[in-house]
C-alpha cells in the first residue's frame, strides 16, 4: 500500500471515529440531560485549518462567557448545545463550531477558523476574503501572507472577480507562489505584480482570466529560459490570444 493511500486511509479513518465520537456525544448529552448532573469543564479545540492563528481557545471560552452560554456549572438541563454553537459561529474569525458531551462528563467545543484566500488593502477598505467568498476583518493578533489586492478595490469587485482569481491561485500550484500582489485600476481593469521578475503582468479586465495565465503560462515556460525575466518591463495579456511584451 503506497504512501499516499495510507494517508488517505488514516485521514478517513479520523474522520469516520470523530464522526463517532461527535454522535455519541450528542446521545449522552441528550441521555444524561434529564439526570442534573452539573458539568464541571468545558475542552476547547481550535482546529488548526490554517497556518495563521486568527482565535485561539481563550477567545472562544471568552466568546461563551460574555454571551451567557459557558456551561460550566450548569446542570445538562440548562445546556442548549445548539445555541452555543451558534453562539460562537457569529464570531468574526469562527466558520463552524461543533459543541458535545466528552467521555469524561465535559462538554469539548471543536471550532473551525474561517480561511483567508485575499488581503484587500485598497482605496475602500481593509480586510480579507474567506474562502467561501465573505468579507472577513483583519485580525489583530496575526497577518496572513496571501496575495494582497490594492488600489481602486471595491467590496463587490473584492467577493466576485477578485476573489474568483484569488481561489484559482490558491489551488494552482505554479501559480501560487508566483503572485504578489494585485492592482485594480480606476478602470477596474487588473495588474498583477510578480514574485520573480521586475515586470508587471497586465490582466486588463478579469474575466477570461484562467486562459489569459494559461497564455502567460506558455510564455514562462518557452520564451523566459531563453530571453530572461530583465528582458521586459511590461507582459500585456488583455487582448484576446496574445502576450505582448514591451521591451525595456
């Protein structure tokens, strides 16, 4: 059994005895919510979906304090897990949270941080967009290093087109490392700003995007190992089919 399948079989397995464990919580939850018994501990876990710490376990017990759902010290009876569950969701950095009774009598909160794909720094505004497309803020306590969108960025141009090319940079794996940073002109037509080179890459207007980089894509792989990244100071992609380059 190779490597790769091995992972697979571990990371299903994981989830399958989570799954289990989620499900029977929720049964000794409801089975021991008629006994009185009072819950004397509450187990924070924030999964660590991303390589930034937006929340930690601290926040969310904070979060469950000062909105009158921690449940230490209240019988099972008083414990509405649905309602602390959604309680904590509405936190700015929370994506989804999972709330049960533990083997041990306590009730362990699972929490999900929501994951940046953009950092908008433009004329309108500063903030994220999350994976799902949303409006996130910036967080206080750590900055995610993503490809940073300025200029004239408004939030409709932030949750549609930009974050469309965001998540396609995401999950390709050349292209991730290649781009910096994004600029939206006056025009609401697209610049993008290399990682290696002295250029500008120059999208013009953003639909039809993923076939413009396949077009730079070729040119990369073809022309630069023998013309060099100094060669030129300006990659146009904008017009249908065509890479044009102006010389420096």
């Amino acid at each position: 059994m190779g490597k790769v399948r091995i992972q697979r079989v571990a990371m299903m397995g994981g989830a399958v005895l989570l799954g289990v464990y989620v499900l029977w919580g929720s049964w000794a939850f409801k089975a021991n919510k008629g006994k009185g018994e009072i819950c004397e501990g509450v187990e924070v876990v924030v999964q660590d979906n991303v390589q930034e710490q937006f929340l930690t376990s601290a926040d969310v017990v904070a979060i469950m304090k000062s909105e009158e759902v921690y449940p230490v010290g209240k019988t099972w009876k008083e414990i509405d897990t649905e309602k602390l569950e959604k309680t904590v969701e509405r936190h700015d950095m929370v994506a989804q949270a999972e709330a049960f009774l533990t083997l041990s009598g306590k009730v362990k909160v699972v929490v999900t941080q929501r994951e940046p794909v953009l950092r908008v720094m433009g004329m309108y505004g500063n903030f994220y967009v999350d994976r799902s497309g949303k409006i996130m803020p910036v967080s206080v306590r750590s900055t995610a290093y993503l490809p940073v969108a300025c200029g004239y960025v408004e939030k409709e141009m932030a949750i549609g087109s930009l974050y469309e090319i965001a998540l396609f940079l995401r999950n390709d794996a050349f292209w991730n490392v290649q781009i910096e940073q994004l600029y939206v002109r006056r025009d609401r037509e697209v610049e993008f700003i290399p990682r290696v080179g002295d250029h500008r890459i120059v999208l013009g207007p953003p639909d039809g995007f993923e076939k413009k980089l396949e077009n730079l894509r070729l040119f990369y792989e073809q022309a630069i190992p023998k013309l060099g990244w100094q060669k030129y100071s300006v990659i146009n992609l904008k017009y249908r089919g065509q890479v044009v380059c102006t010389r420096r």
